[in-house]
C-alpha cells in the first residue's frame, strides 16, 4: 500500500522542472515569432514575394543567339505574371545589360540604367512617392543578376517569409537552449528542494524513543517551512502525550505493588488448603503483571547505551537467581558459556531484565519439566531454551507483540518477550525463536 501511494504522487521536482522548461521554450518561441513580427514592420513590404520573384526571373532570364537578354515563358514566370498584374521589373547582369517586365513608374525610370549597379535596396518612403520597389541579387545560369522589382507590395505572408528564412538562427538557438533547459532546469530545482528531501529523510529516521527530536526549518523554502513547523508541534502533541501514558503506567504499577503485598500477607495468613493456594497465585499473577509493566516502561526509557557489559556474567547472574524458582515450578537448570568473558556495550541493568524475562517465559510455558538452558557464547549470543510444548508457528512472530499471550489464562501480562525485543533492538540487535515439538529456544543476538 505504501508503495503504491507514493508510485501514485507525483514528483515535485519533475512537475516543476518539465513546467518550467515549457514556460521558458514557450516564452523563446514568443520572441522568434515576435522578432519575425517586428521584421516585417522595419523589412520591405515585397519580402514576401521577392524569393518567389527572384526564383522565377533566374529561371527565365537567357541570351539569345545575339548575346542579349531575353526571358523564357517558363511555367513559373507565367504563373507570377498571372497572379500579379501589377507586377515590373528590371533585370540587369553586372557588364550592363538588362531587360524589364511591365510598366516601371516614372519615379524609377531615372534609375534604370543603374541597376547593374545595386547588390540589394529598399528603395521607400519619398516625399510623394507610394510605390515600394526593390532591388536583390541573385545568381543564374548566365552569372550574377540584379533584378528592380515592384507592383506587388503587401501580397503573400511576409511573417511566415521571415519565419522560413529566419531559420538558421532560430534552429541554433534552440539547439543549444532547449537541451541546457532541460538539463539545467531539473539540476537547479532539486537543488531548490534537496533540504525538502533531506529533512524527509530525518523524519523518515525518527523513532519513538528520541525523544526531543525535531524537523530543522532553517533551510526550508518558505512555502514548505509551515508544513515542518506543523509536523513538529504534532511531535510535541505526541510527546506530551505519551509522556502521560508513560507516567500513569509507571505509577499505576507502583501504586498496584503496595495492596498487592497487602492481600499476599493477608492470605499468607489463612489456614491452609486449595482456596489459600488458588489466591495466592491470583496474587502472583497480579503482582508479576505489575512488574512486567514496569519493565516495560523502564524499557522504554532505556538511554544509556555507553556502558561495557559483560555478557557472561550478566547471564549467570540471571540463572544464579531464578534457578530456585525454576527448580520449585519442576525444571532442572543449566549454564553454558564459551568464553570467560563476552563484552558489549550497552546498559547492563535492561539486559539483565531481558535475560530475566527469557528465563521466566520458559518457566510458565516448559510444562514443569525437562531442562531450562541459559547459553552466552562469544558472538554475543544469549539464548533460554526449554524441552516445553514449544510455540505454534502461528504464534512465533506473535508473541513479540506487546500483550500477546498464546496461553490466555498463562502468568504475566504478555509483555515478557515484547520487553526483550525491545531491549535487544535498542542495542542493535534482534531476537529470533526456534521452536518444535521438542521445545522452543529464544535467542538474543547483540
């Protein structure tokens, strides 16, 4: 589910970057087209036809037998002429020579004779003069030929002429833009928000018992800034909190030890038979509950880890002080240790009551017989093993859950390998069991 919640997001730095790279080609496809614009208002009015005029005129213009100009019916000539009655032009070779369509207006009659001499001219504007002439270059099969030409102001698409022509620069600019748009662009966005993602790592990282861990906001772009704030005071709601549940379950298993020892006196007082063994051990089990709880919330707060431990001794300790009870509930007991000395780091009194807790599961569920063996080996392996039932495959990875009892009517509150799985992750370690028909082993490894 997880997963597929975050296949399901979308990706921040991809929106932005593929957003941003749009905007950026839209708005440099908006100046090509603007400067195209533009062209046409400073450009001559005939540009749009001056290609198609100059195409038609190269194809054309010979010499004939004599050596003088002459212009062949060619099929695109006769289409310009066609489509463009007003149309004239001069065309002049550079020895001189020239040749001319249509009626050239008087105000350009005076320059005729020059043609040969212009290589290009927007020939406009005069004081009474609304004609638009032009003069371009153009190479053909009889050599270089200037060509005056007008008429035909205004006609055809001079924006799209501008924009065709225009190409070898706009098809540069994009090749180099749009490639270091898309590289720079989702470079620079991640690096706006890789604090973002540094700072979900750090939450990602925060577990229950750090306590007074925070989000850093400095760093944080100002938009997502109120989203951290906003996490860390549910950090502190939650703290509070748990805070609280802590304190009341400390103290309510603090408070349950005073009549607890006043009812287990009381009975202990009674004559003997059934109904005083019956109390006393509804008196046991209320009394071990309430220790296992504070066990579990001394647990909780286990903090100092610093301390070097010792394994082998921590075990025998353990064994030294419970063995009479084992031994009065029907086992027999032993130790096992393969060094002189195992050492750790860690606190010594938590992995003491972990120890305490693998000893006592084995005593409520061996089955009153057999043998309960406590093993510390030098890999930093501390393992209780009885000749018991054994625990249901079923119930393996339940029982480490806090108040799972796989006997319901079993001592204790539930809370005995919880606790250890507790204690043994808090020191870097984890918890494994190995059961049968012939017994179940509990091994911590550190």
């Amino acid at each position: 589910m997880m997963s597929a919640g975050r296949r399901s997001n979308p990706s921040l730095q991809w929106r932005l970057s593929w957003k941003l790279s749009l905007v950026i080609t839209v708005v440099i496809a908006a100046v090509i087209l603007g400067l195209s614009v533009y062209a046409t208002m400073v450009l001559s009015p005939n540009i749009a036809m001056e290609q198609e005029v100059k195409s038609a005129v190269a194809g054309a213009i010979e010499r004939n037998r004599q050596g003088q100009l002459a212009l062949k019916q060619t099929p695109a000539l006769r289409s310009l002429i066609e489509r463009n009655e007003g149309l004239w032009f001069v065309a002049a070779t550079t020895d001189g020579a020239s040749l001319s369509h249509g009626t050239v207006p008087a105000t350009y009659a005076a320059i005729v004779p020059l043609v040969h001499l212009f290589h290009s001219a927007d020939i406009r504007g005069a004081s009474g003069v609304s004609e638009i002439a032009s003069v371009e270059d153009v190479a053909t099969p009889i050599g270089e030929v200037r060509i005056l030409f007008g008429g035909i102001a205004g006609k055809g698409w001079p924006v799209l002429t501008i924009f065709k022509e225009a190409y070898p620069i706009y098809l540069s600019l994009l090749a180099i833009a749009l490639p270091a748009i898309f590289l720079a662009v989702p470079q620079i966005v991640g690096r706006a928000i890789a604090r973002v993602s540094d700072v979900a790592d750090m939450a990602s990282q925060i577990e229950p018992e750090w306590r007074g861990d925070r989000l850093p906001v400095a760093g944080i772009p100002k938009e997502v800034a109120p989203l951290v704030i906003a996490f860390n005071g549910a950090l502190d709601r939650i703290e509070n909190e748990f805070r609280k549940r802590r304190r009341f379950l400390i103290d309510a298993a603090h408070e349950l030890r005073t009549p607890i020892a006043i009812v287990q006196t009381r009975i202990e007082g009674m004559c003997e038979g059934q109904e005083r063994r019956r109390l006393l051990e509804d008196v046991a089990r209320l009394a071990r509950m309430a220790e296992q709880l504070l066990d579990f919330e001394r647990g909780s707060q286990t903090a100092d880890l610093d301390e070097t431990v010792d394994l082998i001794d921590i075990a025998r300790a353990a064994v030294a002080d419970l063995a009479p009870l084992a031994i009065a509930a029907g086992y027999e007991m032993s130790f096992h240790g393969d060094a002189m000395r195992v050492e750790r780091k860690g606190d010594s009194s938590a992995l003491r009551r972990a120890i305490d807790n693998l000893i006592r599961n084995a005593i409520d569920h061996g089955d009153g017989h057999g043998t309960i063996t406590v093993s510390a080996v030098a890999n930093g392996e501390v393992s209780v093993s009885d000749e018991g039932p054994g625990i249901p495959a079923d119930h393996q990875e339940l029982v480490f859950e806090p108040f799972y009892r796989v006997v319901p009517n079993s001592l204790g509150a539930g809370l005995g390998l919880s606790l250890v799985k507790q204690i043994t992750e808090k020191h870097g370690g984890h918890v494994s069991i190995e059961s049968g028909s012939n017994g179940a082993k509990v091994t911590m490894r550190l």
